[in-house]
C-alpha cells in the first residue's frame, strides 16, 4: 500500500460505488467485502487504520461465554462460525489458545462444565477442542501461579486469539490487493449532497491540507463511538444510537502466568469476566465496562485508564493469582471504547454487542456495534444492505473463505525491543513503504504492538525509529524531534502513575 498511489487514485476516479468512513474492524472488513464482490471503493480513516478501539480489544476471537451466560444464544452462535472461519483464513493471525477456568466454589465445576460442554456443541464442526474438567493438580500444572488454596479443579476450554491491529492492517492489504483504495489520516469533514441525497464526503489530508470531495454512490459510515458524531454532519437532528463504554487492560511479565494457558474468571464482584490471557510473551489482564461520555475528538482517540479501573483489575486478579501484581509490575496499560448499541436499558455490561444497521433520510448507511469477531459477519450484511438498497445486480459475498493477506509474508515482529539493528530497519522499512505507517506513534503501537506491552522501553526506542523513519522518509530533524515529542505525550497515558 502506497499513499501516494492511494491518493492518485482518489483524484483521478470521478465516482465510486462505496465510499467507506472509518478504518477499523468494521470499516477495513467492509472494504474487504466490497472489493472483493467487485465494487470501487474506497476507504478513509481520520488517524491510522485501527487507532481506535480495534487496537484496543482483549485480542480474543471468541464466541463470548459471557454472552452465553446471558443467553445471548443468536450472538454466541454467530460469533463461534465467526471464529472458525477467522481461524481459516487468517491461520497467520489467529490461533487456538487453551484457557482455565479455575474452581474455588463447589457449584463452579458442574455449572461452568455444562455451559462450556454448551459452548462447545454450538461451535459444531467449527469447534477448536472439547472442554474438559481437570483434577486440582492438573489446573496447577497447567497454570502453577493459580492460588492454590481453597482450589478444587478446573475447567479447560478453547477460544481463539489474534493480535487486532495487525489484522487490520492485513484486511487493509487485502482490500488494497483487490483495488481498493484505503487512505489514513483524512477524516472525512463532511457529507455531500444533491437533491438531499447522500453523494459522496469532503475528506482532508492531514499532512497536506488538501481537501477533495469525493463522489461516491454509496456512503458507509463505519466509525465506532464516532458514529453520532458523523450522523450530525448528515443530519444535526439525528438521534443518537450510540453510547460508550471503557474497558481497559493491564499488560504485566509473564512470570505472573508462566505457560501457555490463559485464565478465565467468569464473575467478579460486579458480574464481569476478566481475563488473564498471554500475548506476545506478555499476560493482559483485563477488562472492565465502564460508562463514559467523551465528548471532544481527542478523547475518543486517546481515551485514559481510570485509577479505579486499574485497582480495580489488581485487586480482582490478585485474588486468583500466588503473587499478586502491582502498580509498579504493569509494564503498559491501555483503554478502549466500545460502541455499543443504545437500548432502554440503562446498565451497559447488558447493552447490545450485536450490530445495527441503519439507513438515515439521505441515504446514509450506518454500521455500528458487534465485536472484532464478527466484523467479517457485520461486513457482509452492509454491503448486501447498500446492494439493496440501490437495487444494484446481486453479487455473492466472497469472504467466508477468502484466505487474508500476510500467509504467506515473513511475520512482523510483535516489539522491537531484543532487534538487532538491521531487523529493526527492516521492520521499519517494510512498515513505511508497505503498510502506511506514517507517524513514529503507527510504527509503535500498530505495525508493532511495542507501546502496548512496555510503554518505558517504547519511550526509550522513540528517538531511533523516528530517526530511521525519518531515514526512510526523506524527513528533517525537525520531523525526528516533532515525532518523539508527540509520541512520548502518547505514550504517556500508558505508563501506570
Ligand atoms: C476493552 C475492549 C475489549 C474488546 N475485546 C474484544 C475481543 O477480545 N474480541 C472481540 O471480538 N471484540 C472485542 N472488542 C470489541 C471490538 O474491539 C470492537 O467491536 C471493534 O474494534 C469496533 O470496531 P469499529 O471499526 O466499529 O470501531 P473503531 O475501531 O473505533 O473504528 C472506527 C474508526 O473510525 C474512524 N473515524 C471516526 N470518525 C471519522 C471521520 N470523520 N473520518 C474518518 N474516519 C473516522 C476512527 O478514527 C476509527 O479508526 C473489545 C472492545 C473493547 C473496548
């Protein structure tokens, strides 16, 4: 993917046929769908692919067991065919990973037995490994650092898991590969008209200032917690059908959780599941659901852990594990929003994961909700949607076994802290000229995933990939300066204070 191309493109297409707002899980899956039935699309993100919360999840390609819990039945069974078919087709990305649930409580055994036996028959063919009931000893051997005292078995099951921003950088590849033309940092600044009649966006280019308007048949606005805030630029009348929650994760050593199993808690004190799962040689603790109203662009982008978040995933996960870690072990901690759909209800861990679709007077799309497991799904409705809607010829949906970009390339390095110097060039080359990575931040936190699993030691590596970036793009040292600077205020917000 070349941003120069990109942007050629762009000026010398006089209409397409889908124009897609927002380059996250939904929107880059979107683009991926619609490139792939054959369609002209193009794609915008106002910051780089996937800064939102698609590179902020708990990085599980999961049925949900919380959702089973909740008898969500549509939802789990949705998103096991999701899993299995993401499992396929991006073997690169996903893997199986076993996960415990542990059992203090004598009830505990049976009643988790049964609803994952559950969970494991609605996967059906799809199915990543039976659940299966351990002795004492054997939840010790699997996950040793356990508390042992009052434990009484476990129960193992499988679920998938996968590192979220490099996945949207593989579907932004496999859209690309398929004509498509994705483009970050333009935010689309507004929505063109005629006869009241949705007919493409104003976009700018961040770096250059340019602005274009860009026409375009359909307009998918697949922008997350900033779906309102593009609703508005159709119609300031609107009624708001998105409302947001916090959940954030703690990333500490591995010695917390040695092995390769993941830990399952299925009910804290307020009726969460948190997680302790082991990513790239790191343990991410999380989450929480927190309800928040950021109003202002930047705390969107950037939302902030809460202390109380923080203790609140110590002191729960403390009591689970022999040690328990504290403010001084989490080598990095970030937040994310998730958009969730509106309903009456007013607690939102009981708010709607599933995903909505809707189509304002102008004939603007509007796709919002779901989870990064079932964008594939959330993909394939849109487009058939905006098919409709337009009475366009029918076209198949390709994706159910479209095998995704990056099989078949050398794997990224998930942190650049052990590289030897030619590797971290390498890296960095591969990343500005392949994958659009455009800020010292991009290469930090989503072409590598860095700043998420040690925010100090991404700090320290800030001046010597900005000075290679700058290398690779023809950069000053006003440039090397301006983006270390940026990106330590950044990164900031990710250290525990
Ligand atoms: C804490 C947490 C944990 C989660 N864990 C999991 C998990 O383990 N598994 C799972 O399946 N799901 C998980 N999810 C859910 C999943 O991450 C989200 O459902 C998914 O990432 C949402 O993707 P999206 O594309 O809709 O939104 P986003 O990723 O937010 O993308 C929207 C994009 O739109 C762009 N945008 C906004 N306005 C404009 C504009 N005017 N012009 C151009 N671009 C614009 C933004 O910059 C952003 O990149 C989790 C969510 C959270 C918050």
């Amino acid at each position: 993917m070349h941003r120069e191309t990109m942007i050629q493109q762009l000026t010398s297409t006089p209409e397409w046929d889908i124009c897609i707002i927002g380059g996250g899980a939904t929107g880059l899956g979107t683009a991926v769908d619609a490139t792939t039935r054959g369609f002209k699309t193009i794609l915008f993100d106002q910051h780089d692919f996937a800064k939102g919360t698609s590179s902020r999840s708990t990085k599980l390609v999961h049925g949900g067991v919380r959702y089973l819990q909740q008898g969500n039945i549509k939802l789990v069974l949705e998103a096991l065919k999701e899993r299995g078919l993401l499992i396929n087709n991006a073997p690169h990305l996903v893997h199986n990973q076993k996960f415990i649930v542990p059992n203090y409580k004598w009830w505990e055994g049976p009643f988790y037995g049964i609803g994952l036996k559950i969970y494991d028959w609605m996967a059906g063919k799809l199915g990543l490994g039976p659940s299966e009931f351990l002795s004492r000893e054997e939840t010790l051997q699997l996950a040793p650092t356990l508390d042992p005292e009052g434990l009484r078995g476990g129960i193992v099951y499988h679920d998938g898991q996968f590192d979220d921003a490099r996945l949207a950088i593989d579907l932004a590849q496999t859209a690309a590969s398929h004509n498509g033309v994705l483009l970050n940092y333009f935010p689309v600044t507004g929505i063109l008209k005629a006869n009241k009649k949705v007919c493409g966006v104003r976009v700018k280019d961040v770096f250059t200032r340019n602005e274009y308007e860009v026409k375009s048949k359909v307009v998918i606005n697949a922008t997350g917690v900033f779906t309102d805030i593009v609703m508005n630029m159709d119609n300031p009348k609107h009624r708001q059908i998105v409302t947001t929650s916090q959940g954030i994760h703690l990333v500490v050593d591995k010695e917390f959780l040695p092995g390769d199993t993941a830990i399952m808690i299925p009910r804290t004190d307020d009726g969460r599941v948190l997680f302790a799962v082991p990513w790239h040689n790191k343990i991410v603790l999380g989450t929480t659901d927190t309800p928040m109203k950021p109003t202002d662009v930047a705390s969107l982008l950037e939302p902030r852990p809460l202390k109380e978040e923080v203790d609140f995933i110590l002191k729960h996960i403390g009591h689970y594990l022999s040690k328990d870690p504290d403010r001084s072990d989490i080598r990095s901690m970030f937040a994310g929003l998730r958009p969730l759909v509106k309903e009456s209800s007013k607690r939102t861990a009981s708010l709607s994961r599933e995903h909505l679709i809707s189509l304002a007077d102008s004939g603007l799309i509007t796709i919002t909700g779901g989870k990064w497991t079932t964008y594939r799904r959330m993909a394939e409705d849109v487009v058939n949607f905006a098919i409709e809607k337009n009475k366009w010829e029918k076209k198949t949906c390709m994706t159910a076994q479209l095998r995704l970009f990056g099989n078949d390339q050398p794997a990224m390095p998930p942190d650049i802290f052990n590289l030897k110097s030619h590797e971290l060039k390498d890296a960095i080359k591969r990343s500005v000229s392949r994958e659009m990575c455009m800020t010292t931040e991009d290469f930090l936190a989503r072409r590598t995933r860095s700043l998420l699993l040690d925010a100090k030691a991404a700090i320290e590596h800030a001046p010597v990939v900005s000075s290679l970036m700058a290398a690779e793009m023809n950069k000053d040292d006003s440039w090397i300066k301006e983006q270390t600077e940026n990106f330590k205020l950044t990164a900031n917000n990710y250290l525990p204070n």
